[in-house]
C-alpha cells in the first residue's frame, strides 16, 4: 500500500463546477497535509495546507480533513481552464521532520 | 529573491557518465529537500538537509547518487555512473525554519540514454 494515495484520473469537469479532489493516506501519525498544484512542465506550488480536521477555505479552494477516516480533499469552486493541472497531495509525518511524502496526483480538465 | 535556482534544467547524457546537479535555495531557508519525479513513480524524496548537515538520505537510490551541502547557499546531486533508469525530473526546494511552504526549483530533466 502506498503511504499517499491519489486516483491518477483524468477529472473532467465542465467550467463553472466544483471539482473534488481526493487523497488517502496510510500513516495515522500524519500531522500536516497540503495540496500542490503541477502545470505541466512546471514544479510543484503550494495551494493549501490544512492541521485540523473539518474544513479550511481560501477563496475557490477548501481543503477537508478527516483524521478518523485518513482521507484528505480539495474542493475547487467555480472551476475554470486555467484550473487544468496535476493536484498532488502531500503529508508530514510529524513537524520535526520536515520532508513531505507526495501522492502519485490526480490531473483534472476543466472543459471550456 | 529569484526563488530556487536549478542548473542545468536540461541534461542529456550517456549511459556510465557521471551526473552533477546543481541547487541554489532561497536565502534564509533552513531546509534543502532533493525530489525526484517519473511517470512511475510520482514524486520521491531523495534526501534533505537541515542547516547544511544530511537529515535522512534514505531516499537515495543506491550508492551511486550522492548529495553535498557545503554551505547554506549551494547543493550538488550527482549521479556516477548514470544508467537510463535514473531519467527523470529532479527537483530541489527549500523551507525557511517554522513556514509550512515548500519553494521548488524549475527542476533538471535529466535524460540518460
């Protein structure tokens, strides 16, 4: 089993839908979870991270963590084009140790 | 600041020769991770340090990957001898003490033929 686990996809969604995104992980001593997005060709850039569980939202995005159940997920709101990439979830295993172990990514198509 | 710089962002070489990448992070980060990332096998971590000094290089392929920090300013990768199988991107980034954000590089596409 893997420590991260994402669906490769692809996820179409029509412009103006909400995407969701979706991680498992296996290590119940994960402390951290973050979400980057991968143009591709591009490196990875950080869009959230989230600690607790429940929800976290910032503008179109919302991360939703539940702990009991080691899932992690990202809602993208009003999706557009330029939402088209790679989404890579991430954990960390414990704040001291700062190394992130990253899923496989799930790449989403937002369809004009 | 310019971000993480990578060098080169291309390589192209033959099988048996020996590889160096290059790593500039951010002023002022404490962390220095090496990534690498195929089709295969997502994003791996290679190695990281912290204020220079190796932290965990269990990510390390095998004996012919070998990474440096001399100073806070500068990381080498090097691979020697490269085989094919070692074709991929490979990314560094960097963490200041007490942030969550990560900062890639642009990444080195690495092709071993």
């Amino acid at each position: 089993q893997k420590e991260v686990e994402q669906n490769s996809g692809p996820l179409s969604v029509p412009e103006g839908a909400i995407a969701s995104l979706n991680c498992t992980y296996s290590d119940r001593g994960s402390q951290s979870f973050f979400w980057y997005r991968q143009y591709s060709g591009k490196s990875p850039e950080l869009i959230m991270f989230i600690y607790s569980n429940g929800d976290k939202e910032d503008g179109r995005f919302t991360a939703q963590l539940n702990k009991a159940s080691q899932y992690v997920s990202l809602l993208i709101r009003d999706s557009q084009p330029s939402d088209s990439a790679t989404y890579l979830c991430a954990v960390n295993r414990d704040t001291g140790r700062r190394a992130l172990t990253f899923g496989s990514g799930t790449r989403l198509q937002v369809q004009p | 600041d310019a971000g993480v710089i990578q060098s080169p962002r291309h390589e192209v070489t033959e099988m048996g020769q020996e590889v160096t990448l290059r790593c500039k992070p951010i002023s002022g980060h404490d962390y220095l991770f090496w990534y690498r990332q195929t089709m295969m096998r997502g994003l791996e971590l290679l190695i990281y340090f912290n204020n220079n000094v190796p932290i965990d290089d269990s990510g390390m392929p095998e004996d012919r990957f070998s990474a440096k920090m001399p100073n806070a300013s500068f990381s080498t990768l090097k691979i020697q001898p490269s085989e094919p199988r070692d074709s991929a991107v490979y990314f560094c980034a960097s963490i200041r003490q007490g942030n969550t954000e990560a900062f890639f590089g642009q990444g080195t596409r690495l092709t071993v033929v």
